[in-house]
C-alpha cells in the first residue's frame, strides 16, 4: 500500500462537442455531491471543435460561415478565457474540490498547482518548461487586454511556455464548491484553419496578429526531432499529475448517472443554439 490518495483518471474516446463540455460538468457537479472522486480527465473531440469562452461574443468574434465551411464543432465552455480550436491536441480536465487540501483559495495559485502536472509532462516528454509569470506592466497589461479572441495568443499566469512560447491554454471555473480546470495540450496545429475561423477587422490586422502568433505559441511537435504519439503524450501528462498531486490514478469509466446528466446538459445546454449563440 502506498498510503495515497486515489483520484479517477478517465481517459474517454473522441466525443462530440456538446458531450465532451455536458461530461466535465456533470462530473463538477456530481463530485460536489460526493458520488464521484477527485477526477482527471483526457479527450479528444470528433468533429474538430472551435470552444469559446463563457463571455465570448459570437457575432464579434467568430467566422461561423468557416466554422461550418470547415466541417468544425462548434461549443460555449461554461470557464472563461478565449476560443480553442481543438483539433490536433489532447484536452484534459482537472475536478476537485475547492477545500481539497491540495488547493490554494486563490484562483491563480490554484492554477500554478494544476499546472505543475502539465510541467512535469512536458519534462516526461524531454521538453523544458516553464510557467508563464507576467512580470513587467507591459505583461500584465496583455493579460488583461489580450490581442485577440485566439487563446494561444499570449499566455495567462502560470499557463505552460516552452522556449518562451505558450504550449497550454487553459481556463478554470469554481461553481458549488468544486474546481473545474480544462486546457488544449498542442500535439500540431494548422495555424491557416486557426485564424480562418476568426472575424478581424482588416487583413493587415488578421496578418500582423498571425505573426504575433506565430512568436508566441507552439505545439509540441514543433519542438522535437521525433514527433510524439497520442499514447506517450497521454501516458507523460498523466504521470505528471499523479506526481504534482502526490495520487494514485485509478482508471475508471463515466459513471451511469455521469452519462445520465450528460445527455441532459447536451439537451438543455451544450447541444443548444441558445447557449452556445446567446452572447
């Protein structure tokens, strides 16, 4: 016996949109009721997905007629940030309660320690990062006022860079007591894809604001001679979270009253054109 804790791993098969949202919060809301553990969480998405932000506004922001052009997904997140096009990436998700001892009251430092299970990941997968920490005015002044809707954009506290180039996005949300972490681990990314699905103002602005991108973020591939699979990126970050949090990682299915409150949330939320465009 180890003596540790044991927290849920699941690792589910590509979902659609509004199952993959509808499934992380029904497990928030049910490990708030007690009936779930601690949970760790990895997906991929079928088809390929756009997901915005809670405050995003649609009509602003987002080429829907690309959107759909390119056969992509399309969801509002219930956390925050800006749009993620999930497409050649792993997403994972963190649920754990808020008074759990392992997790700071304050927001930020609660990320840096959900995040310090993506840095040793990515040290798993023989690349050094780092957390991003806004120093300077100028840093946190581009935090509060980001370039674009894009989320690899510019990074926010504590989220993941790699020779100074974010490799993470990730949002949080707090809601009935319970902390719900989610972020898009780049494998690839078609960066032509990415910014077609976004409304600028004028095609200078959409080409200086791809150049700042192309500056600021990266995927993993990008960095290493030999690519890495889906399977040894899977098994590098679930390591890295089972040594930040000091837990045993059971693997696990969905529960059936998870299931259950998905195909709910889908109904009433995720798979809504009320949701998703109401902003």
């Amino acid at each position: 016996m180890s003596g540790k804790e044991t927290w849920r791993f699941l690792d589910t098969p590509s979902l659609d949109p509004a199952t993959n949202m509808a499934l992380d919060e029904a497990v928030l809301l049910l490990h708030g009721e007690g009936k779930v553990p601690p949970t760790i969480r990895f997906y991929t998405w079928q088809p390929p997905t756009l997901s915005i932000g809670y405050f995003q506004k649609v009509k602003k922001e987002i080429n829907m007629e690309a959107v759909r052009r390119h056969g992509l997904g399309f969801v509002r997140r219930m956390t925050g940030g800006r749009a993620v096009l999930h497409d050649q990436e792993l997403t994972y998700s963190v649920v754990v309660k808020e008074n759990h001892p392992l997790i700071p009251s304050s927001v930020i430092e609660a990320y840096r320690v959900i995040s310090t299970g993506l840095l040793l990941g990515f040290k798993r997968l023989g690349l050094d990062a780092d957390f991003a920490v806004p120093h300077t005015e100028k840093e946190k002044e581009e935090l509060r006022q980001p370039r674009s809707s894009v989320c690899f954009d510019s990074p926010s506290w504590y989220e993941l860079l790699v020779e100074g180039r974010k490799v993470v996005g990730s949002a949080q949300t707090r809601q009935k007591g319970v902390v719900l972490q989610h972020g898009s681990i780049l494998l690839d990314v078609d960066v032509e894809l990415l910014f077609d699905v976004f409304k600028f103002g004028h095609e200078r602005i959409k080409a200086r604001l791809k150049k700042h991108f192309l500056r600021k973020a990266v995927a993993i591939n990008q960095l290493r001679a030999v690519p890495v699979t889906m399977e040894e990126v899977k098994e590098a970050f679930k390591a890295g979270f089972a040594e930040a949090f000091q837990v045993e990682l059971k693997e696990a299915e969905p529960s059936p009253e998870e299931k259950e409150l998905a195909k709910i949330l889908v109904r009433e939320k995720y798979g809504n054109d009320k949701w998703n465009y109401s902003k």
